[in-house]
C-alpha cells in the first residue's frame, strides 16, 4: 500500500495525484505555461493559489509567480491558526478567507456556555477527552495509517544526515522516528516558513513549542528531542560544510511539507467528525477547542486587517466548508441555549432509543453510536430545508453525509474499510426517525422552527459583516440565498441560477417603488431567501458606487451602551468625508421569542450606539432608506426599526 511504502510525494493521501516539484525551474515554467499564456491574454485578473503549504518553498514559488504576473491579484489558500499571522514578506493580496471565516463565526458563539455545552456533550456522549487530546490522537492515527511511508522516509532521511554529527550517530532509526513522529502530532500550525536557509524568530518559536510539548509527552527521548530542536531550527550551521548546511536546509524544508497535510487530514478531516461538541465550530480555519470571540477580538482582528491585509478575502463558504454559512448561523443559536438543547437531545435519544440496531459485536452496543448520534441531530437542527417538499430529497442527502462523516471519523468505519453493520445501522436510524408522523418529529420540528428563526437573524448579520468588513467578500456559488449545505460534495450540487435572477430582478424593480413594503413582504416570506439576496444586492451596489471607501476606508469599532449592549455589533469604516456604519444584532434568544423579529424601540429599549466623531452627521438607512437626525448617539430600535440589521451612511446638514 502506498500509506505504508511510497517513494514518491502525492497530493495528500491519494496516490493518483503525483507531486510534482514546482521548486525547479523547468518544470515550473512547463506546468505553467498556459496560466501565463491566459493571463498576458487577460483571460482572467487574479489566481488562487491552492494548499499553499504542500509547496517545498512557498515564498520562492510566489516570488516567482509575481515576477511572471505583476498586476494579478493573488490569494493563498493558507489556514491560519488563532495566534498565527501570513507572512509579510509573501508578494500576495491575502488569503482565501478561512481566517476571516473563523473569527466571523466566533461572535455568534456565546462564549459564556462553554463550560454548560463541555458538561451536556460529555453527559450525552460519555466521552471525557479534550479537544486537544482528541486532535493528537487523531494526528497519530493518521501518521500510522496513512502516511506511515512519508514518515518512515522522513526518518530514514535523518538518520543518514545524523551520521554526520558526532552527538547523534548513535541515535537509533527507530527512536528519530518516533521523535519526530511526535514533534509533528503537537504542531500547533499546519507549518513555518524557511527561505533563503533562514527560519524565522516566529517560526523557531513554533517549533521549540512543539518540542517542547513532545518532551512532555515522550521524556525517555529528550535527546533526540533536543537534537531535532536544533536541527529544525536550524542552529550552528557555521560549523558544516556547504553540503551538510544543505542536507539539514532540505531535511527541515521536507518535514514541513508533510506537516500541512498531517493537519489537514489529522484535524480538518478527523477530529472535526469526531469531537462534535458544537459542530458551528468545527470549521476549516477554525479551532474546536475554543467556544466564541469577543467582539473586542473581531475589531482587532479587522483593523489589523485594514491595516496590513486590505485586499484580502472575506469567506463565509467555499467548496471546502464542513458545512454552509446559515448551517452555522443555525447551530450557533444553540450556544445561547444550552439547557434547552440538553433537554431536547436526552428526549430524543430515547424516543429513538427502538430504532438503534444493537450490534453483533461484543464491543459495540447500540449503533449508531451516542456521538454519531449528537452529531446527527446537530445536522438535522441546521441543514433541514425550509421548504416541506425538499424533505424527501433531504432524507437521502443526510444519509449520504453521515456515511461520509463516521468514514472521515475513522472510528467504527473508514473509507479503506467499511463495516457494512455500522453504516447500514446508522442509515437505517436516519430513515426511520425522519418517516414521520412519529414522537421524534413532534418534539424535534418545533424546536428546529425555533433555531431556524433565530439562525436567519445570524445569517442576515453575518452577511452584512462579511460585505462590509475590510477585505474583498467572497460570495460561494449558490449562497445569494440560504445555505443549508452539509459537506462536499453536497456542497457542489447544481445551482438554480435562474430562480435567482429572477428573484434579483424582482428586488431592483419593486425596490424603486416601495422599499418598505418590498421589506415586509420578504420579511413575510423569509424562508425563501430573497431577504438574504436582498441585502447582498443593497451593498454589492454600495461597494460599486463607493469603492475607495470599502477598499481604503480606516475600520472604527463603535461603542455600545444600554440594556443590551452585548447583543449589538457595531462598526464605522470611513474615507474622507465619506462614512458607513454597520450595524447588526446577535444572541437574540434571549431579547424576543420566535413569533417575533428583533425590531423597534420595544425590544432594544435604551440600548444606543456612540458617536463621537460624526454626531454632526444625519443618517440615511441605505436598505430602508429611513432618515435618522443627528446626535451623538443612535437608538438601536430607530436604527433597527425596520430591517434586522442596518447600514447607515452618514450625510452632512
């Protein structure tokens, strides 16, 4: 098998897709012929370069790119841990999103119910692991099952190099490969950068972090721990010769093209279907083992980005999500309600508890498992349709995702090796819980209506943002209207464009007659996605008609006060004499219930936004377009009277 020997480097683990080694110069200029070809054509203005990280050196790659195309407009697809920033030094515009995607997501987590949602999904699942033990676990289970060849050369490498170091020869093969093994498992970032033979302050960092935890986990071999921190780091380089400065040059560079892809597969395609405690959270770019961001961490996040990354994109989909925006606008409602989410799933596992198979193997009792099972309802609550006549196609799509899921969790099953009992279980408990009328349903589709009202208001917010936030809004094929997408290749199914066009031209033409009517009747109708569509076309239009605002502007986060401060998030971008605020609402289960919309002075009260630099200013709601007099603060019920979120431009008197 190619997992367990393999003398050549493939595109993560499928052995059909040969690397090939864009380092060299010739066969750079070969494989990329046509794309300079098309782009001196002017066929196309930019490039999205994808896993950036399985390059041998990223930096020299895009150099070289940029030599080629000077003017393209280039994104990377890197994948940016919490802490982690994109090299300055690489000639790019930014990333493909993902980190945006993340911190967007955060602040419609509560942060507050995070030690409520540990205790529910270990007392559901009886699981006790962390998060972070979950994700070593599963980076060792993916070293040994499927890149046991690329470590086993790795190692082997290193031994030959170690013949030349006088401290290290007698360093067995065995122990270097369970040294490195495990300085790999406790990378924190999918890898750092050498180029030029240099390795950064910041990437040393990494890797001494990495050692460090290693040693913990693996004392008996320090010293090999110690010598591979050195190596790594590439320190006392002075002291070799041309060519052993190179051996450790390359040796360090291979180990971390293999870093990438154990984190993707480890992580992203592992642990993320296996440790379910809040599933909005398992997204590619993001972190399960942090529950939510603070508003204060988002403004950060965006000015840092105004300031350094402003042609960057802002993602909120892509081919590549775990699941679709308004999926995770859905879920996240569930942070704000943890005892109502634990007394729905305890029911339901025993209204359903007779349509488990119980297993012939001693080992396994009722399948589908209780953690298959959380992360199913999860599923269900956010991806079931709005429209009833969906439903019958959506049965089978469930089905088809939970046979991906416990394959990608590698648990009872995996893609290599079936177990037929478990995955033919698991599909006949989707079957037989969703066959309505039964207990299940009753209870279930009130409380899926409920996080489906509170999840559009998410959804609604979490687009404005994205359009208005520092950086170029990625809008994934299909998502102009709800996103209730599971993971590929659900996500990638055809999209019915002309139900969209249609929708759009019907917005451009009743806008002009009566916007507040136009809102009312889509607010009425809110299940079949024009509202979404709505808002995307007000600030597409806005970014076409004032584009040095939305590209150069400076970011101001905005001051709340009042009762529900906390519920409101609030921003200013300005250029010149040009300002936008955006202003949008979140953790509504707690101001309204769902019968009603979170508009007007009733529900937001003495709740305000400040405004110190622009209290001269009057105010024209660009989506209303409902006139707003100046002051130093603005109700959040004035602002928000009409349309459940607002963009405000400011006017002079």
């Amino acid at each position: 098998m190619g997992a367990e020997e393999i003398n050549y480097r493939r595109f993560f683990t499928i052995n059909e897709l040969i690397s090939l080694r864009v380092e060299d110069r010739e066969v750079f200029r070969k494989t990329h012929q046509l794309i300079f070809k098309l782009a001196e054509q002017g066929r196309f203005s930019g490039l999205r370069i994808d896993h950036i990280d399985g390059l041998f050196n990223p930096e020299e790659y895009l150099h070289r790119l940029r030599e080629r195309c000077p003017n393209l407009y280039i994104v990377v697809e890197k994948i940016l841990e919490a802490n982690e920033s994109l090299p300055q030094s690489w000639p790019v515009q930014g990333t493909t999103g993902y980190d945006f995607l993340a911190k967007l997501n955060g602040i419609f987590c509560q942060e507050e119910n995070a030690e409520a949602f540990d205790s529910l999904y270990q007392n559901f699942t009886n699981l006790r692991h962390s998060p972070e033990q979950v994700i070593e676990d599963k980076k060792r289970l993916i070293i040994e099952r499927n890149l046991s060849g690329d470590m086993d050369n790795l190692a082997f490498l290193l031994k030959q190099i170690t013949s030349h170091h006088r401290y290290a020869n007698d360093f067995t093969l065995y122990s270097l490969r369970r040294a490195l093994v495990e300085v790999l498992v406790c990378f924190p970032v999918y890898r750092v950068y050498i180029h030029e033979g240099i390795l950064s302050p910041e990437g040393q960092q990494v890797i001494c972090q990495a050692v460090e935890k290693a040693k913990e986990n693996l004392p008996v071999l320090v010293n090999e721990l110690n010598f591979i921190q050195r190596f790594l780091c590439l320190e006392s380089l002075e002291n070799l010769s041309d060519q052993e400065k190179n051996e450790q040059i390359h040796f360090a560079m291979r180990l971390q093209q293999l870093a990438g892809p154990l984190m993707a597969k480890g992580v992203e395609d592992t642990a993320f279907y296996v440790y379910n405690r809040l599933l909005s959270l398992n997204e590619v770019g993001g972190d399960p083992c942090r529950f939510g961001l603070s508003v204060q961490e988002f403004h950060r996040f965006n000015q840092e980005r105004s300031a350094r990354w402003p042609l960057s994109m802002n993602a909120s989909a892509t081919h590549d999500t775990k699941r679709g925006e308004d999926v995770r606008a859905r879920l996240n409602v569930l942070s704000e309600i943890p005892a109502e989410w634990e007394k729905h799933i305890n029911l339901w596992h025993e209204l359903n508890l007779g349509y488990k198979v119980r297993s012939k193997q001693a080992k396994r009792s009722e399948l589908p498992d209780r953690n298959d099972e959380y992360l199913l309802y999860q599923t269900l609550l956010g991806s079931y349709p709005f429209q009833p006549e969906e439903v019958p196609q959506f049965v089978q799509r469930v089905k088809d995702y939970a046979i991906k899921a416990v394959r990608e969790a590698k648990v009872h099953t995996a893609w290599l090796r079936p177990d037929t009992e478990y995955e033919e279980a698991t599909t006949a408990f989707i079957e037989r819980i969703l066959q309505g009328p039964n207990p299940f349903l009753e209870s279930f589709l009130p409380f899926q209506r409920k996080v489906a009202h509170f999840g559009i208001f998410n959804s609604l917010s979490q687009t404005l943002i994205k359009l208005t936030s520092p950086g170029i809004p990625d809008i994934y094929q299909g998502t102009e209207l709800w996103d209730l997408s599971m993971v590929d290749p659900d996500n990638r199914r055809p999209v019915d464009f002309s139900r969209r066009l249609a929708y759009l031209e019907e917005i451009q033409r009743r806008v002009k007659q009566d916007p507040l009517q136009l809102i009312a009747d889509l607010l009425l109708h809110r299940s079949d996605g024009r509202i979404k569509l709505f808002l995307i076309y007000h600030v597409l239009k806005a970014r076409q008609e004032q584009p040095q605002l939305f590209l150069e502007g400076s970011y101001i986060p905005l001051q709340i006060s009042g009762s529900h401060a906390a519920h409101i998030v609030a921003f200013a971008r300005q250029h010149s004499k040009q300002v936008l605020l955006t202003v949008v609402p979140r953790f509504l289960t707690k101001l309204i219930d769902e019968t009603q919309d979170p508009l007007g002075e009733s529900v937001w009260a003495d709740t305000e936004i400040h405004l110190p630099r622009w209290k001269r200013l009057d105010w024209v709601n660009g989506l209303t377009q409902e006139r707003i007099p100046a002051g130093e603060t603005l109700p959040v019920g004035v602002v928000l009277k009409s349309f459940p979120v607002a963009l405000l431009w400011g006017q002079s008197r």
